[in-house]
C-alpha cells in the first residue's frame, strides 16, 4: 500500500513537472504575480491601518512600485547601454595597457599563431559566394518582445488583484479543502503569506541597501558609473550564487577598463567581495535567522532546476518557492523531516 502511494506521488510531481513546463505561459505571469503580492504586502497592511481601503491602497503601492522600477530603468538602463556598447570597443586596449605584464602570455600567442599559418593552405578564387539565407532575426524579436509585454501585463493586473483582495483569496481556496482539514489549511496559509512577504522584503531591503553601499564605496573610489554597478549589484543579487559572481566578473572588467594599474582595477572587485560576504554571512542570516536558512545545496540543485524549467525567470522563483514549501513541510507533521532536509 506504502509503494502504491510512493508511485501516486512520483507521478503527481512528474506531471505537475510536465504541466509547469509546457503551461510556463500562463504559470509564470501567475507566480510573478504571487511574488510580488508578497513583497508589497507589508506596505499595503501598513496603509490599511492607516484606515485606507484595501483597494486604493493596492493601487497605491503598486503605482509606486512600478514608478520606482520605471525610473530606475530609466535612470540606470542609459549607462549600462552604453558602456555595453563601449566595452567591446575598449578590451583590445587592455593589450596595449597591461603589455608588459602579459608579455610572456603575448609571446606564446604570437609563437603559437605563426606555427598554426604554417599550415594554412591559399583559398581558392573561384569558390562559390555564399548563400544568403532568410533572416527571422526580426520576427523572433517582435514575438519574443510581445510575449515578454503581455506577460509583464499579466502580472501586474494580478498582482493588483491579489493585493486588493486581501486574505479573501486564500480563504476561498482553504474552503475547497475538506472540513477536517480546513483549519489546518487556513493556518498553513497564512503562514506562508506572512514568512513569504517578510522574507521576500527583507531581502528586497537588503539587496536594495547593498546596492547604495556598493555605488557609494565605487562613487569614493573614483570608478565610473557607481550609481549603475550598485544598480547591477543590487539586482544580481537576487540570483544566488550565480548573481554575484557575474556582478563581480563585470565589475573586474570595467576596472581594468577604466583604471592603468593592476591593483585599481582589482581595487571595485573586492569592494564588491567585501560587501556580498557582508551581506551573506552577517545582514542576511540576521536579518532573517535560522527560521528562512535554507540547504546551499538544495538552493543551488533548485536554481540549476528552475532555469531548465523557465529561464531567468525561474531563477528569480527559485529561493521563493523553497521557502514557501519549507513553512509548508514545516506545518504538516508527515513531512517536518523534508523540512528538516530543506533547513
């Protein structure tokens, strides 16, 4: 009886697998929508306290959000811009730049290019021009952009009805859970809402304060662009693991891009060290305590999970959901040993 339940629930997870993949469509706005319900919620009850209807106040902080996320794009997009398009202008000068210390890498180069022209047979005049084949460049663009559009659109009008709606959602879906499990499932709920919304604007808090620490500290030290890498830094950070490492790598080579010496350019780089390990092993853990600490190994097998799954996106969901099934195992005593695994 054990194993026939054991094989129910593989398929369960392998279907609900199956459905999240190919309806990422529809799921994703969803999800989005759910995750930043639960960011702004802790506004929105601010305001209800305040005697505000709950509507008017959902609208409020959602119009404020998106006019904070609008100017900051806006504000912080036009650099980036333009130092991406700068940049792959500028790497064949740190040739000429750091020339003496790679001497001996420039050498072995030149060495091992003259030896493979050796080989190098003449091209025949005669070869046929090559074929120009239709370009869909344009049209995947345009579908792509109108997709990503119709989504963003998606969830911003479910997110408003989320917020607007206050725990009315929740508790129309606990009455679709039989009597006896109702209250149970109320609570659980509202647990998750409440851990999900501190968690998420704790860390939202804190990858916001990172973000002026950092383009403070870079703006001291004289590097180009401070507002924008704090910008880059702040929002990287919400991709554990991967994020910062990629802030750090973008940030080491805008150093040796903009400054002439080895230990300047290094200099932005381990400012952005200093900071993240700041962030990740003293301001988050007590921010948060031990009852959000989550396995590193399960959050990096679910981040690697989640972009297979739906991309970016899904690295963006991943740490959400793990902590939305952890208060979940937590609550249902069957499975308190999976939240022991996921703690």
């Amino acid at each position: 009886m054990r194993s026939l339940k054991t094989i129910q629930f593989f398929f369960m997870v392998l279907g609900g697998i199956v459905f999240a993949y190919f309806a990422r469509l529809v799921v994703l706005p969803f999800l989005l929508a759910w995750v930043a319900a639960m960011t702004l919620k802790p506004p929105v009850s601010w305001l209800r306290n305040w005697g505000l209807p709950t509507p008017l106040a959902a609208a409020a902080v959602l119009i404020f959000f998106l006019c904070v996320v609008g100017f900051s794009a806006l504000w912080l997009g036009h650099p980036a811009v333009e130092w991406a398009k700068s940049a792959p202008e500028q790497v064949p000068q740190l040739k000429h730049k750091f020339r003496k210390i790679l001497q001996p890498v420039l050498r072995f180069s030149d060495a091992a290019s003259r030896m493979g022209n050796l080989d190098v047979s003449q091209t025949s005049t005669n070869a046929p021009p090559p074929v120009l084949k239709d370009n869909h460049v344009v049209g995947a663009m345009f579908t792509w952009t109108s997709a990503l559009l119709a989504g963003i659109a998606e969830a911003v009008v479910l997110t408003f009805l989320l917020l607007a709606s206050g725990d009315k959602f929740s508790q129309k879906l606990a009455h679709l859970v039989p009597r006896r499990h109702k209250r149970r499932a109320v609570e659980i709920s509202q647990e998750i809402q409440h851990s999900i919304s501190r968690y998420l604007f704790t860390v939202t808090l804190i990858n916001a304060g990172l973000g002026c620490g950092i383009g403070l500290v870079f703006w001291l030290v004289g590097m180009p662009d401070a507002a924008m890498w704090g910008g880059v830094a702040a929002l990287l950070n919400f991709l554990p693991f991967f994020g910062p490492t990629i802030g750090m790598i973008m940030v080491g080579l805008a150093g040796l891009l903009d400054f002439n010496t080895i230990g300047g350019a290094l200099l932005p780089v381990g400012i952005y060290l200093f900071f993240h390990l700041l962030e990740g092993y003293l301001v988050t853990p007590f921010a948060l305590g031990r009852r959000f600490s989550l396995n590193p190994v399960i959050i990096f097998v679910a981040f690697i999970f989640f972009v297979w799954l739906w991309g970016v996106i899904g690295a963006l969901l991943a740490v959400p959901l793990l902590v939305s099934l952890k208060v979940m195992c937590g609550r249902v005593p069957a499975w308190r040993a999976m939240a022991e695994f996921l703690a």
